[in-house]
C-alpha cells in the first residue's frame, strides 16, 4: 500500500461517514436556511443599506473559519489514530505501508476533507450573511488572497502533526499528561482575540505571529486589522513551513514507535528519545 493509497482510504473514509456529512452539509445549510427565511419575514435586505460593517470583519471571520477547519480536521486525526492503536489495526497496516506513509496518508486525506468542510461552511456562510451585509469579498488584499490559503495550509499540517503525534504516544483518550495540553497550544491565541483585534501591533503580538503554533491564527488576524510589513509575513510564513517539515520528521519516528505500544502513556523524555532516534523503515 502506497501513499497515494493511504490518502484515498482515509479522504474516502472520512467523507461517506455520517458525522462529516451531517457537520458539512445538512447542518450547515439548515442554519443558512434559517437565516434567509428570517431575512425575508423581515423584510429581505432592506436593513443592509444602514449597516456598515468594519472593512476588516470578513477577513476577521475567514481567518477564524479556516483556523477552525484546520482544528476540527486536526481531533478527527487525533481520534482516528487513538481508535485504531486500540483495536490493534495500526498493527496490521503498518505491516504493508511505513509509519511514515501511514502518518503522512492520514494527514492529507483528511486534510483534504477539511478542506471541502471548511470551503462549503465559508460558502453558505457568505451567502446568507449578504442578506443583512453589505460584504464583497473584493475587501480582501492581494496579501490576504496568497496568504491565507498558505497559512491554512501549513496550520492544518501542523496542528494534524501534532494531535497524530499525541495519540500515537497514549494508552486511551482519558490519559495522556503532557500530550493532553496540544489542545490548548494551538488554542491559546483565540483566547487573546479581543487584544489581537483592538492591538494587532504591540511586541508581544508581532512575535507571538513568528512562534509556529501561534503563527496561523495571530497573523491571519494581524493582516486582517492592520497593515503588517511583506518581510514579516514571508518570515512567518518560512518559518512556519521549516518548523513543518522538521516536526513532520520527527513526528514519523514517534508515531512509528508509539502506535505499537500499548499499556501505558509515553512521557516527554520518551517521546523525545524516539522522535531523535534513526527511523527503521
């Protein structure tokens, strides 16, 4: 079994289940439903005209959309690797694909599914909030159009990275320790929104956009609310994409010997061992 094989069992698996399909479509076009029909007994569109939204609000609103597709995306992965190191079929798989395909498999195809999550939401979402708002997404800067997409991009891969990781060195989902704090991480920023919005500048916000977990979510914003110089966006973005690719290595030496383990939960020097340890495949 191949990659390429790996990303269409899990791209396929993930879309026919029903929790995807309720999550992506039926829910949120019932709730776009709901909206259009609220317009109409309202009286249509004819409130829009005195509602000048902020310039930045639908930037703000697509930097959360993506950050929340990319964090869904990211438990389905860590869910999937938990459940399958429990029923034992990580072992069988591993024994026709690396640990590396297998990671990178689960990774991509889900990501891939994420991506039509996370298009379909922002979709739905655009059209049903034009019914109250003038909102174009002609607002949106160059900066923000070749941006975005890369920041959502490696975002996923990293938070993926990082859940797949954590299940791979826990016994269950009620254990865990150090690894159960993943989670909050790539979190920490939307806890600050309120000062990311009103002070995107102030020194503690600009590095927090060159610290890779933080990156996605504190720059999307920043380039939403401010002008932020093209040199600190092409660094964020470097280094972002590096720290993707090193994790990446080393998250395939710790997925390869902790999905065989079971019993108990790996700890942080353990994890450390493995991820530094030369790959056998």
């Amino acid at each position: 079994m191949k990659l390429n094989k790996v990303v269409r069992w899990e791209f396929r698996k993930a879309v026919m289940n029903k929790g995807f399909v309720i999550m992506t479509v039926l829910l949120p076009a019932l709730i776009g439903l709901v909206i259009l029909v609220y317009g109409l007994v309202e009286g249509g569109t004819s409130s829009s005209g005195s509602l000048n939204p902020p310039p930045f609000l639908i930037a703000v609103f697509l930097a959360l959309l993506l950050f929340l597709g990319a964090f869904i995306s990211g438990v389905i992965v860590f869910y999937g690797v938990l459940k399958e190191k429990g029923s034992r079929v990580v072992e069988l798989m591993l024994s026709s694909v690396s640990a590396k395909d297998l990671m990178a498999g689960k990774i991509i195809g889900l990501g891939l599914a994420g991506l039509i999550q996370v298009t379909v939401w922002a979709t739905i979402a655009y059209f049903a909030a034009r019914r109250f708002l003038p909102i174009t997404l002609s607002g949106l800067s160059p900066v923000q159009l070749v941006s975005y997409p890369l920041y959502f991009i490696f975002g996923y891969l990293l938070i993926a990275i990082l859940y797949a990781t954590a299940a791979s060195t826990m016994k269950d989902v009620h254990s865990g320790g150090a690894q159960g704090m993943v989670g909050l991480i790539v979190y920490l920023p939307m806890m600050f929104l309120k000062m990311l919005i009103e002070h995107p500048n102030l020194p503690w916000i600009r590095a927090a956009g060159f610290f890779p977990p933080f990156a996605p979510s504190v720059m999307m914003i920043r380039i939403a609310v401010t002008k932020v110089p093209w040199w600190e966006v092409v660094l964020s973005l470097t280094l972002l994409a590096g720290t993707v690719y090193l994790l990446a290595r080393f998250a395939a030496k710790v997925f390869e010997v902790g999905t065989l383990m079971y019993g108990k939960s790996a700890n942080l020097r353990e994890i450390w061992k493995w991820g530094i340890h030369p790959s056998r495949t």
